[in-house]
C-alpha cells in the first residue's frame, strides 16, 4: 500500500484540537477553598408552602486568580426531608429550577448553569444530584459582589438544613491524557507526512529501468487527486494499455517462433 | 485491483481532494472544543440522559459538517457526473452500475459518517475523562445515521431522476430545514397535548424524540424508550428503503 502524505496530516490536523484541549486552564482550586463570607442560615418554614431559606452575603474573590474564569457556587444541603416535595432554587427572578419528587431521605437538589444563559439541561441537575450537592454557576468577574439566591421547599412536610456560599475558580476539567495523547499522535502524523513525502520523491525519479519498471514505480504524485475526466479513466486505459501490450507481446513471440521455426526449416532464408 | 475498488479509489479521491478532508477532519475533531464556552462540569460519572445531553452538545456541530459533506459529495459527486456524462463514461468499463452507486454512496456518505464516529472523539473524551457510557455513544451515533440516511436516499433519487446536481442539493436543503422548522412546530404542538404531528416529523429528526424522551425540554413532554427506538428505527428503515430505490432507479429506470 502506497502511503500518502495526507495520512500524516490528517492526524496532525486531528491532534492539533487536543492539543489546544489540553492547553487549556483547569481546576486550580477545590471549591470551597476561596469562600468568604459564606453564610449558614438556617432553613424556615414559609407557610403553608414548605420551607424557604434566603441567603444573602456579601463575597470577596481572592485576587490571587484569574476572575475571569470565576464562577460562583451555591450549595444546599438539606436534611431530616420526608414527604414529597419539589425544590426550586432561584436567583434574583431569572433562574428556577423545579426537582424531581423524592419520598424519603436527604433531599440533595443541584443545578448548574449561568442565569444569563438560555437553556438549562436537567441532565445537570441530576448529576448535580448524584454528587450530592446543589449548585448554582453564576460567572463573576467583579473583585467584590453581593449574592442573593433563594431555596424554596415546598409541599414538605417538615425538612431542615442549610444554604450557603461559596466560590471557586471551575473550568472544564480536561484528561491529563490528552497531551501526551495530543504529542503522540502529532509525532504519528509527523512521521507519516514525512514517510509519504519521501515515498512521493522517489516516485517522481525518471524511469531508467526498463519497461519493467513500469509497474514497480508508484505515480509521481500519490496524493494528486485525479483531476478531470482524463485523470478519471486513466487507470481503466492503463489497465487496457496493458491488457493490449502483453496480447502483442504474445502475439510477437509467437511470430517469432514462427519465423524461428521457418528458418529452422529452410522455409526463409 | 477490481474494477470496483479502482473505482472507488478515484471517487474517494474526487471527493476527499486536498484540502477537502483535512479541513473537514479538524473541523470535526474542534467542534467539540466549543464545549468548554458552555463551561459544564463532566467530571463527574455519566448517567444515560447525561450522557445523551453531553454527546448532544459535544458532537452537534460535528453531524452538521457531516450533513454538509454529504451534500457536497452526493450533489457534486453524483450529481455532477451524471449532469456532465462522466457517469455514462466509466459504465463502458467492466463495473456495473450498482456497483458504481454503490463506490459513490460509500465515499460520499459512508467515509464521512466514518470521519464524524472518529475525529471528534478525542476531545469528547478529553473533556469528560470519566465518559464511558459507550451505549449512548453508539445510540447518538445511530440517531445521527438514520436521520441523514432519509437525506441521503432523498437526495440520490433526486440526483438520478433530475441528472443535475444543484436541484439534488437543493432537495436535501429543503428537507433538511424543513424537518427543523417542522419539528419546532410540532413540538409545539406536542407541549399542549397532540403528540402526532411530533412523531410524524420524528421520523425526519429522531434526535427530538430523545430530548423528550430524557426530559431535555422539561418534564412536561413526555416520550417512553420504547417509542423512541421504535420510530428511530422505522426513521432508518425508510432511509434505507429510499437508498435501496435509488439502487432499483439506477439500475432499471435511469437511461445515461
């Protein structure tokens, strides 16, 4: 099989993403760990809906990291919840998220998205819920801000436990593969180009062979795409060619025989 | 070498031709990086809906390129020999005219559904290291396939009824927006009870069927498994039903 140069460069162009992937920033600290003025309030009953829990709290970033990357957490965690109940976190009036029922147990809620984005996938939530923590993601890029979210339980039938804040810097936690995967197959790339170019050269070398050679020599160009209807049928007229060359070969010898055979027998001079 | 696979070589060849497939490779294998903008945490471990709604987001704009490459190839690559007589051309040689279809809905649909399963792969991973629900990779892989495979079919009868290639990519154009404004109107629809007018125009676009299913779109649509895979199936029978007609046409009905 013929290798081509464009082999080397496709994975090179594939790498090329992971790479990029991989320069990327990510965690660089656990959340929790920038917190400041995260406040504990106690949850309440707020008639006959259930439980509501306001927190508001004044948070200073840690100047030490990039706020531009800074997202903010909300955490809830509530405890001693029986009955069915539906949770909705809100911030301000343009974030609400309902939760599924649950019937027994702790209630964890989660959800995970900025206020200021359009679409929020419950899939989140529910991972969210897996994790055991709830959340809410709002990017901040401001040394200091105040925060006010709200947890509404409602339809509960006794619940308690806490809201409060916290922030962190969380990007996308990228593989710590994807580097060393990135350089291995920008190396595989590299050295495929590099093989088809070679290979290409030495196809482009004048045929000084013989006839023969016409079958060994790969084209002057393995990764020149036929171009037109010419370069289209060539290899049906070489195939034809052949076919046509080896028929008058035979037919050659055979007439040689013949005229051998001829003279063998005095028939020609 | 068969007639078939010199062929097919010289289609692979037209279609893919420098910077076709290089270009289309890096953008299949950076579309995913768009992920990190949205800025969700994967890390964490992947149920089925999750998984679903994260291969959604990381590979979406990877099928488009996909459906963009079919419409060149199958406008430009079929479309265009039959307009121009080329077709007619390489059917003197010893290769019959399914086989011919056959060369030419391999490199203009079967090697970029190919590219589309393989290039963004490793960022996908990359940013979800623990992903290994593979069962939804495979099923948002076979959603993809059996939506496409409807243009697919659609846009090959079309080629070889019509002979021209811009009216073959015209038709898959068409059907493809339509099957998106439609599939908005009918979820619309689905959200206030009649659920009939989805299913149909899920047919066009199975993906609908599975963000209702996982509850992408909220809890009040609501679409059970069963169905899902039931209609994502019939999706891919028609396709392949409407492939097979463009065989049958090629073969019996098409004068070159």
């Amino acid at each position: 099989m013929r290798i081509s140069y464009r082999y080397g460069l496709l994975l090179l162009v594939v790498a090329l993403p992971l790479l990029l992937a991989s320069l990327l920033p990510t965690y660089v600290a656990e959340s929790g760990d920038l917190a400041a003025g995260a406040a504990d309030v106690p949850l309440f009953v707020n008639g006959s809906t259930g439980m509501r829990a306001v927190v508001m709290s004044p948070v200073v970033a840690n100047s030490s990291v990039d706020l531009d990357r800074y997202e903010l957490l909300l955490y809830v965690n509530l405890t001693r919840f029986s009955g069915e109940a539906q949770f909705v976190l809100y911030n301000g009036s343009s974030l609400g998220w309902t939760l599924p029922r649950s019937s027994t147990g702790v209630l964890y809620a989660a959800a995970n998205a900025s206020p200021t984005r359009f679409g929020l996938g419950k899939a989140y939530i529910e991972r969210g819920l897996v994790g055991g923590k709830a959340y809410e993601v709002a990017e901040l890029n401001m040394s200091e801000h105040l925060v006010n979210a709200t947890a509404v339980v409602y339809a509960s039938e006794g619940a308690s436990g806490t809201v409060y804040l916290s922030e962190s810097q969380r990007t996308l936690p990228v593989s710590p593969l994807a580097l060393p995967v990135s350089l291995v197959i920008m190396a595989s790339g590299v050295v495929l180009a590099a093989a088809g170019l070679l290979a290409g050269r030495r196809g482009e070398l004048p045929r000084s062979r013989g006839g023969s050679d016409r079958e060994a020599a790969p084209s002057t160009s393995p990764a020149k795409p036929a171009a037109g209807f010419k370069a289209i049928v060539s290899p049906f007229c070489a195939g034809a060619r052949r076919v046509s060359e080896k028929k008058w070969m035979k037919e050659e010898e055979e007439g040689e025989r013949g005229l051998g055979a001829s003279r063998a027998c005095g028939a020609i001079p | 070498m068969s007639a078939f696979w010199r062929f097919l070589k010289i289609t692979v060849q037209e279609d893919f031709r420098s910077p076709v497939a290089e270009l289309f490779a890096f953008l299949m294998a950076l579309a995913p990086l768009t992920l990190y903008v949205s800025g969700p945490d994967y890390s964490s471990s992947f149920t089925d809906a999750q998984a679903f709604s994260y291969l959604s987001s990381a590979l979406g704009l990877s099928a488009f390129l996909f459906l963009i490459l079919i419409f060149k190839n199958v406008s430009f690559g079929l479309g265009s020999d039959l307009e121009k007589g080329v077709t007619a051309s390489f059917l003197t040689f010893p290769l019959s005219r399914g086989k011919y279809l056959a060369a030419k809905l391999i490199s203009g649909a079967l090697l970029p559904f190919l590219m589309f399963m393989v290039f963004p792969l490793p960022v996908v991973f990359a940013f979800a290291p623990r992903f290994g629900n593979l069962g939804a990779l495979f099923l948002y892989w076979g959603i993809v396939a059996c939506g496409y495979l409807i243009i697919i079919g659609l846009m090959t009868l079309v080629a070889l009824a019509t002979k021209r290639g811009a009216t073959s990519l015209i038709a898959g154009l068409a059907l493809y927006f339509a099957s998106e404004f439609a599939s908005a109107f009918a979820l619309f629809f689905a959200l206030r009870g009649n659920k009939t007018a989805f299913y149909a125009v899920s047919l066009l676009n199975p993906s609908e069927l599975w963000v209702s299913h996982y509850k992408m779109l909220g809890a009040s649509l609501t679409v059970s498994s069963s169905v899902a895979y039931a209609l994502t199936l019939a999706s891919g029978i028609i396709g392949v039903a409407l492939v097979l007609a463009a065989f049958l046409v090629f073969e019996r009905v098409v004068q070159l």
